[in-house]
C-alpha cells in the first residue's frame, strides 16, 4: 500500500465528516424571530407554465411558499434561500399591494379579484392556487406584522387618509360600472364603509368616476390606488352671510321657474343622494344655508356667499318674490294671449307666452305666496333670504331730506333758473320726504326704489317747479316773494309725490342768489330810498324843533299874558262900574224931581229910595265884581280906588318903563281914569 493510500485510507473519514458537516449546514436554514426565507428550487422539478414566474410546489423557480421563524431543513444545492425582514405596517400607514404573478385580470378591469384563503397575502400558494389575479389587488394591508414572499407580491406603504376638522374628502373612484348617461356623479353604493372596503363598493356595482358620497373630518384605511382621495374645506358661512346652492345634477328645471322647488331630507344639502332620490332639480336651489359650517360635496353643489338682508330701525324692506302662484292679473294675460294666437296649454308654445309675459307684466303688490311685490313688508332685523327667489328693497321711513347746494356730500348742485327779466338765479333747495311703512310696497310697484323716485321724480320736479316759477317773475320780486315761491313748490311737491305714495313734509328755500350787478343796482336803489327817508325825518325833526321853541316862547310869556288879560277883565268891569254910577244918578234925579213935585212926604220917601238904590247898586256892582274878577279882583280895584282918592301913592309922578311892562303901563292907565271917574263921582253927589 502506497503512501497515498494510506493517507487516504487515514483521512477518509474525516473527509466524509466534513462533508457531512457541509452538507448539514447547507441543508439546514435558521429563520430569526422577524425574517422569512424565500426559497428558490434549482433542480428536478416541472418547468413553470408559460407566463408564471413564481413557482409553485414541485416547479423549478422562485417558490411562492416561504419559511417562517425557526430552523428549517432543505435538500442541499436543490434550494437556494434567501431572508428578508417582516413587513411592518405602522399605525398611521396602510399597505397597498401588487401580485407579480397569478392569473390576468379581465379585460375592462384595472384591479384583480378578491380571492380567499390567502390570509392577508401571506400565503402565496393560496393565492396563486384560488385564482389571485396578477397586478394592483383591491385589498389593503391595515396596520401591523406581515410574513409576505416580497418577491411574489409588491407592498407600497401609504399613510392612511386622514380628514381634519372642517374638511372633507372627495371621492374618485378608479374602477366600477359607468355612470349613467345624463349623470354627473356616480350614485350611492352600500357597504363599502367609507370607501375603506374596495371589493364590496365594486360588488354593489359602484361605479366608476367621482363619487356623490364625501368622507368627513376622520381617519380611512382606503386603497388610493383604487380611490383617488381630494381634501378640501368644508362650506363656511360667515355670520351675517347666507349660502345660495346651485345644484350641478338633478331633475330639469321647469322653464317658467326661477328657482327649484324645494325638496326635504337632504340635510342642508349635505346628504346629495337624498337630494336626488327626493326629486331634487338641477340649478339653483329656493332653500339657502344660514351661518355654519356644512359637509356639502361641491362636485354636486355649488355655494355662494351672499349678504343677508339687515333691515335697521327707521326701515322695511320690501320683498318681490319670484317663486309661488301666478297673480291673476298675469294668468288672465297668459290665457287671453294662448287664445289670440290658438296655442294649447302645456305646449312649448304656451311656454314661451309665458316667459314672454312674466317679463313684461308689471309685478303688482300681492298677498303672501304670490309672485311680485309682497303687501306685507319686513321690519328691523336680519333675514336670510335668496335673492334669486326674492329681490329686497330696504326703504327708509324715517324723514329724508334731498339737498340742492354747493356742498360736497350733497347730490344735486343748486338749482339755476331764469328770471322773467333774463337774470340767472342761484336757488338751494332741501326737500324732506317720508314714506309710510303700509305705503313703500306701493312705492316700489310705482317707481322700484327710493333712488329711481329721488333721481327720476323728485329731482325733475323740484327742478321743472322752481324754472317755472322763476320764469313768471323778475329775479327781485322772486327773492322778494321767497316764502310765497315755497310755498308754491311745495304744493306741487306734495301733489306730485302722492301718485308715488310718498309723503312730501316740506319744502324749504335756504338761499337765492341773484346776479352780482342786480344786486348792486338794488343795494344802491335802497341806499337812496334810506337817504331820502333820513332826510325826510330830518326835516320833520326840524319842524318839531321850531314847533317845540314857540310853545316854550309861549310858555316863557305865559305870566305877561295873564296879567294882560287880567287888566283887561279890570277894566271892563269899571266900564259897567261908571255905567252904573250914571244911571244910578239919573235915576237919582228922577226919583228928587218926582219927591219935589209930589211934595215933602214924597221927598223923604225919595230921601230913602235913593240910599237904598245907592246901597243895592254898590252890592250889586260888587257882586258883578266878585264873579268877574274873583275875591283877589276885588281887592285889587279896592285897592286902585284908595290909589285913585291919593290916600296911597305907590308910583312916582314920571314912570318910565320898557316896552315889555305892559301890564305895569295898563295899571297906571287904568289908576288914572279910575282917579278921574271916583272924582267926577264925588263932585255930582
């Protein structure tokens, strides 16, 4: 035996030990606690059918099985294997799978078929042997641990749709049945749990394309590859707005109608597929969305914001509707219309009067729930209305004044008129009107607002009055006669503004302003008339001063001019005293001569006839003195008689005296003769 041999004969079996050794550990696969093992057969098996490239049992190729955790033993150099980690699905994720391989699916469909069995694709021989459908599955991996043969199917990871408060998911789905013709959104499928349950949607025969359900604020575990998720925000009305909605699918509206009907059980328009299978109509909608927040899907329903009708105190407001019964005003032109041209009711015909004449026929003032100016108005307070099936007018009560005058925030620039006598004038005008609550109805049917009456009555008017007026007048008489030209135009204010059912409360002139060389020519003409008057005082003050100065001259002389007339009176009364005296003589004589002829008895008798005619003479001219001169008269000739005898002297024989002493020139006068009479007196008895 060789040296060779012996050396072999020795190693043999070690030889045979490592060998073993080999072949043990290349038999033996140790799976760890989170792998799997994919195992590729290399040798002695059937081929794979055409097309397939996951093998299945007893097939040459990758196998579709796979090796959990633990120890597995393979036949050496007949299987490869090769280790991958578990795939892991976090709680916010969800898995989206692709099979490599299976059967193909269908034509017309994009995703494979549901088959079961293959407990969450983590037995791929299940899969493959139940029919599973190569390419994108409809089922989902949710969170968690999955042993899945990454080589048999792919695993995208997508975090789950998550829908936030005040949010909302629109739906688009990949796959389904069409969507009727005439249709703009795929109808409500049930069962399919917000879209999270992909096969059952595609077995109720959901359809393809978007969707009329929305997802709301919310997690979803859903297949985006199957369901194309768009986050968008919620509908929003503000405080103080209101949401019209135009429906985007429905019914047909009526051709007549503004609006459509209204409809109930959508919940503020959040539930379209109620809406639709409540008859609800295409276009835009009677109801409206107050203040909120809404999960409306905007694919089926458009919303605008509008502002809500605020009617403030000291205002109504006017409501025209456009919905509800024809007034009979209009049905009666619509029949009298069908007849004169032979059209049958409900014919398209008859349709088109109908629309001719609801354009052209005047909207009256109706009761509640009929087209046009609604009687009953609205008082102070918010109102959501739709202004497509009502159109307000807020119409002041309150008193308003129009201006017309040169001030910035007024409307009108004051009026300019001409004068009969060609001058131009400048005329500010304020106007205060006032309509009655049970009145602006009537109003608006007459002129449509307050802003056509101001623009299109009131101002023509004031505008026409005050021209004609001013036309009829000089410019001078027109300023001078201001209150009677408003009271003119107020007249016919009032009488004008009741065919509007408004109230005028006055008119009021504040300035005319007339031509700068009129007003010089009229300033200087009444300067002139002052002077005139001025001058005419002065010369009656002048006459009252000379008046004045006699009448004090006269008083200043009033003391000479008694004296005078006293003296005067004096001597009047020695006038009828001599007077006296002779005929008291004479009858003196008489009565001595008759005593001398009848004798000595008759003589004694005359003796004392004659005392007492004496005494009864000198009595009587006393007492005439005393009633024209008075007691103080009688003193004053007693004591001119005792002057005249020379038992007083009170003068100097020479007197000289001035021209103004009459009174002292009439007494020494009246002392002389007094003198001479009582001494002619004396020498006779």
């Amino acid at each position: 035996m060789t040296n060779f041999e012996l050396f072999l004969s020795s190693a043999l079996p070690y030889v045979i030990v490592f060998f073993a050794i080999v072949l043990f550990f290349k038999s033996v696969v140790l799976v760890g606690g989170r792998e799997i093992a994919v195992v590729e057969r290399r040798y002695f098996g059937k081929k794979m059918p055409q097309g397939r490239v996951i093998a299945q049992a007893n097939e040459i190729g990758i196998q579709a099985r796979t090796l959990g955790p633990g120890l597995h033993f393979l036949i050496p150099f007949l299987y490869a294997p090769k280790k991958y980690q578990f795939m892991v699905i976090s709680e916010k994720e969800i898995g989206i799978i692709e099979s490599i391989d299976g059967d193909p699916v269908p034509p017309g469909k994009i995703f494979a078929k549901v088959v079961p069995g293959h407990n969450s694709f983590q037995d791929g021989e299940k899969f493959l042997q139940n029919g599973g459908q190569k390419g994108p599955q409809i089922e989902i991996l949710p969170p968690g641990v999955y042993r899945i043969n990454p080589i048999l199917f792919t695993i995208r990871k997508n975090p789950s749709i998550i829908i936030d408060k005040g949010k909302i998911g629109l739906i688009t789905s990949m796959d389904g049945q069409p969507i009727p013709v005439g249709r703009l959104l795929a109808h409500k499928t049930e069962g399919h749990y917000n879209f999270e349950n992909g096969e059952m949607f595609l077995n109720n025969k959901g359809q393809k394309g978007p969707q009329i359900e929305i997802l709301l604020p919310g997690t979803y575990r859903i297949n985006t590859d199957l369901f194309h998720v768009e986050i968008q925000d919620a509908t929003i009305i503000p405080a103080n707005k209101v949401g019209l909605v135009t429906a985007l699918d429905g019914e047909p509206l009526p051709d007549a109608e503004y609006v459509a009907k209204s409809v109930i059980g959508h919940t503020d328009f959040q539930d379209a597929s109620k809406f639709l299978g409540a008859g609800g109509q295409r276009g835009p909608q009677f109801d409206v969305l107050r203040p909120g927040t809404y999960y409306i899907n905007p694919m089926m329903f458009k919303v605008e914001l509008d502002d809500a009708a605020i009617v403030e105190r000291g205002q109504v407001a006017v409501v025209v509707s456009n919905v509800g019964e024809e007034p009979v005003e209009v049905k009666k032109a619509i029949e009298e219309a069908a007849r004169l041209e032979n059209v049958v009711p409900g014919s398209e015909a008859y349709k088109d009067i109908e629309k001719r004449l609801n354009i052209g026929i005047e909207r009256y003032v109706v009761p509640k729930g009929f087209r046009g100016i609604q009687q009953e108005v609205a008082g102070p307070g918010f109102y959501y209305l739709n202004h497509r099936a009502y159109i307000v007018y807020i119409v002041d009560t309150t008193n308003i004044t129009i201006d017309w005058d040169d001030a910035k925030e007024t409307r009108f620039d004051p009026l300019k008129v001409i004068s009969r006598d060609g001058f131009e004038i400048s005329v500010s005008v304020k106007v205060v009107i006032r309509i009655r609550p049970d009145q602006a109805p009537y109003m608006v049917a007459k002129i449509g607002s307050i802003e056509n009456l101001i623009l299109h009555v009131i101002h023509p008017m004031i505008d026409s009055s005050f021209r004609n007026q001013a036309s009829s007048t000089s410019a001078m008489n027109f300023m001078q006669d201001r209150q009677e030209e408003q009271r003119k135009a107020e007249e016919r204010a009032k009488g004008e503004l009741e065919k509007y059912h408004v109230e005028c409360v006055s008119v009021l002139i504040c300035q005319i302003n007339l031509p700068q060389e009129l007003m010089d020519t009229q300033t200087k003409k009444i300067i002139a008339q002052q002077q005139q008057a001025m001058y005419q005082d002065q010369q009656k003050a002048e006459q009252t001063r000379i008046a004045t100065e006699k009448t004090r001259s006269e008083a200043d002389q009033q003391k000479n001019l008694v004296e005078a007339e006293i003296g005067v009176k004096i001597a009047e009364q020695n006038k009828m005293k001599a007077i006296r005296f002779a005929e008291g003589e004479a009858e003196s004589i008489r009565l001595r001569a008759e005593g001398e002829a009848k004798g000595i008895k008759a003589k004694g008798d005359a003796e004392g006839s004659k005392i007492l005619a004496m005494g009864e003479a000198t009595a009587k001219a006393y007492e005439m003195q005393n009633k024209a001169v008075g007691q103080q008269g009688v003193t004053a000739i007693e004591i001119a008689k005792q002057i005249a005898s020379g038992n007083v002297k009170v003068t100097p024989d020479t007197l000289v005296q001035g021209s103004d002493n009459i009174g002292g020139l009439l007494s020494a006068f009246l002392t002389k003769n007094l003198t001479s009479t009582q001494a002619s007196v004396k020498t006779g008895a």
